[in-house]
C-alpha cells in the first residue's frame, strides 16, 4: 500500500483527568462513574447518541443480570440505576420479574431467565441525563483517529469532529470503542477472532417491527423459524435477531460496509419469515432498523492476564476481581458450515479480573467490554451489556483512584478498588 506524509498543527481542545473512547454501556459507565469520583472527564462517541450496540445498534434485551440458573442476581451498580431510571419512563421490565420461556425471550430458556426487556430511545435520555447529571463533558459525533505516545504512555488523541480534526490531552484513557481502537494505535498487542484463524464471531442488523398479534405469538409458544429470534419489548415492539454476516472485521471500514450492505437485504428475509411463518406476526411491519451492525467479536487486547475458558468453566475467584457473570459462552457460528453457541458448559458465575483490563505496552490505558484480555471462546458471555456496564464501572473508579492517589494504573489499591466497588452497590463476589 502506498502512502503520504501528512502534518498539521492540530488544535487542543482541552485537558482532561480521563478520556473514556466510546459511549455504549462500559463507556457510559466508566465516565459516570470517573466523573462522580471527582475527576474531570470527557466521554467521546463516534454515533450521534450514547449506548452503542443498545441503542444505534437496537440489540436487545440486556442478558440476565443473574447466575446461570437464574437464582441469584449478580450485576448491580450503575446496571441497577440505569434500570431504576428507565422504569421511570415505564420503558424496562425489571429483570427480577423476567422469567424464560416467554415472549420476552422469544421462548429461549437456556440462559434467559431474569433478562432485561428494554426501549432503545429512553434509553438513550437515560444515558444522556446520566452522563451531564454526573458533570462528565460529551463529544458525540466525534472519532478517534489517532493518539502520540511517549515512554509507554498516550499524551494525546486524535479525534475527528464536523469542525475538523482537534486533540485532546488526558492524564488517564479508557477504550471502550469495542474494537480496543485506541489500545491498537498505542502499541498494544492485539488479536482479532479466535486464537487459531482470526476468524470473528458474525454480526447481525437487528430490526424491529410493530403490529404484532401477542395472543397468536403466545398461542405458538415457540420462536420463529431458526435462526430468527422475536423479543417483546415494554412498549410493545418487537426486537428481531436474525441471520449472520460472516467473518465482518469491525476494525475495516471496507469489511464493514460490504457486510451492512449484505445484511439489509437478510433484513427482508428475516421479515418475510415473520410475517408468512410465524403465527402473529402475520400483519407486522418494520418500524426500525439498526443503524449500525452489531459485530460480536472484533480485537481482544493483551493484558496483563486473559481470561480462560478454564476460568469460566471452573469459575476461577481472582483476588483482584472487579465483576462477576453468569451468562454462557455464547460462540455464534463462525461460518455457515459451523454450529456455535454454548459448547461449553459454565460455572455457577464466573468472575474478571482488573488485570484483564490492563493492556500490555502502554500505562496509563484501561480496556473495558469486549476487547478485554480473553480467550474467544470464553468471551462468549462477557461481551454482554450487564458485564461491559460492570467493566466500565470499575475502571472508572480505578482511574479515580490512580488520579486522586498519584499512582499508576497498575499501582492502585485494587482492595480499595472493590471496596468502592461494594459501597456503590457492585457485586463482584
């Protein structure tokens, strides 16, 4: 590939404590919770609207909250608040109320009891109110580009806004762009799929339509023709999970494109087994399509630690645990001659280390969601919602910590970690 040189002053923007890459759940949370720790914070987000693949992304219902049986709840914190918040808006249906096998789950059982039915848009005010409530600064409609390191640490970022490109200085960075973005252009090692052939979990555009008969869904008491998946919504919508585009690298804008093209046209077909398949949904209607595609997998960071499929199998306890989950490892096919989903079974919960969120190369970075330090089949379950919102709380107060103690990411208390992890109502034992 040929290539130019470029060079342009580049105007700073501002100084920050923290800058948080990124604006779905783990990022949300990271600057919450960085910003109510005192420090000065700027939340960046590429897409017009925070909550990432929740909201621009229409991916829903957050998975279970719970165990892997559904009998103990084991995410709470800013998850329990922005829950709290949404059932405000009637907008949420509590997940302590959820059971499986309904039309919330499309009559899924294995791992979807005490899921989280929710609406997309009030969860964007929700997120919204959050972020400005805790006095977190937010530049949406604004890219990472690039970063300057010096000596293991970023001075600066490189971010691209509608007036141009602008800079941004920060004593601390948190990546949660979901394809550690920034951990790659800081020298971090990275790898994209699974560890054999780099091939990625698939991605999905997740549509919703309208006009549903809820009587003839429940009568049916099955989900749609495989691989279509219908979740009932508060509002009544339904949240349609479907076919997969295969091999999508979500760190290519080219590989992006080809398989957002592909994927409108598995749109149709996905409705046209709604609506001449599924008893219901004969008279349904799109009323939404993701604008973005939802990517399962793209770049795992590494970290001081990776996580294992031992570790979620057995249920490893780390002494520097910062979250505990419990749902499956969740491995959709690769291709279309694979099966995926859970091939192996997990332990009760399992739990993450803070070491899987610190990135090898590079000292003053925290990596939150699913590019942390872990294997690709064990990350099944953690790229979930309610353990990025966990991820990203906990690194937002770890950043606190360093700032306010004059110590490294590295060198912070992690006891003192989780004991603010406890007092703000985080499980992580």
């Amino acid at each position: 590939m040929s290539a130019i040189h470029y060079s342009n002053d580049i105007e700073i923007y501002g100084e920050y404590d923290v800058a948080v890459l990124g604006g779905g759940p783990s990022g949300v949370c990271a600057a919450v919770s960085a910003a109510r720790n005192g420090l000065r914070v700027l939340l960046i987000e590429a897409s017009p609207s925070l909550g990432g693949m929740a909201t621009i992304g229409q991916v829903g219902p957050f998975m279970t909250c719970y165990d892997r049986d559904g009998n103990k709840k084991i995410v709470g914190g800013l998850f329990d608040e922005i829950i709290d918040r949404l059932k405000k808006h009637s907008a949420v249906i509590s997940p302590d109320e959820m059971e499986a096998s309904t039309v919330y789950t499309s009559f899924i059982k294995k791992y979807h009891r005490h899921v989280t039915p929710f609406d997309s848009f009030y969860l964007e005010i929700v997120l919204d109110e959050m972020v400005r409530e805790s006095g977190a600064e937010l530049l949406c409609y604004t890219q990472f580009c690039d970063c300057v390191t010096e000596g293991g640490k970023i001075k600066h970022i490189i971010l691209n806004a509608p007036e141009g490109l602008i800079c941004v200085k920060a004593s601390l960075f948190i990546d949660c762009t979901g394809i550690a973005a920034v951990a790659a252009k800081a020298g971090v090692p990275t790898y994209k799929g699974d560890e054999a052939r780099g091939i990625p979990q698939p991605g999905t555009l997740m549509f919703e339509v309208v006009g549903v008969d809820d009587r003839g869904y429940e009568a049916l008491g099955a989900r749609p023709e495989r691989p279509v998946k219908a979740y009932k919504t508060p509002s009544g919508r339904y949240k349609v999970n479907h076919y997969h585009v295969y091999n999508v690298d979500a760190a290519n804008a080219k590989s992006l494109t080809d398989a957002h093209s592909k994927a409108r046209y598995q749109v149709l077909d996905a409705y046209d087994v709604l609506r001449k398949k599924t008893q219901g949904f004969e008279n349904c209607e799109i009323s939404n399509v993701a604008t973005a595609l939802g990517v399962r997998e793209s770049r795992h960071i590494e970290g001081e630690y990776k996580i294992t499929v031992e570790d979620v199998s057995k249920g490893t306890k780390f002494d520097d645990r910062i979250a505990v989950y419990g749902f499956g490892m969740d491995v959709h096919n690769r291709s279309e001659a694979e099966s995926g989903n859970f091939k192996i079974e997990i332990a009760e919960k399992y739990y993450i280390p803070y070491r899987s969120l610190l990135p090898k190369n590079c000292n003053n970075l925290l990596v939150a969601g699913k590019a942390l330090s872990c294997e690709s089949q064990a990350v099944g379950g953690m790229r979930c919602m309610p353990a990025a919102m966990a991820m990203g709380q906990a690194a937002g107060i770890a950043c606190a910590l360093a700032i306010n103690n004059c110590v490294t990411l590295r060198g912070i208390d992690v006891s003192a970690l989780q004991a603010k992890l406890r007092a703000a109502g985080a499980i992580i034992d």
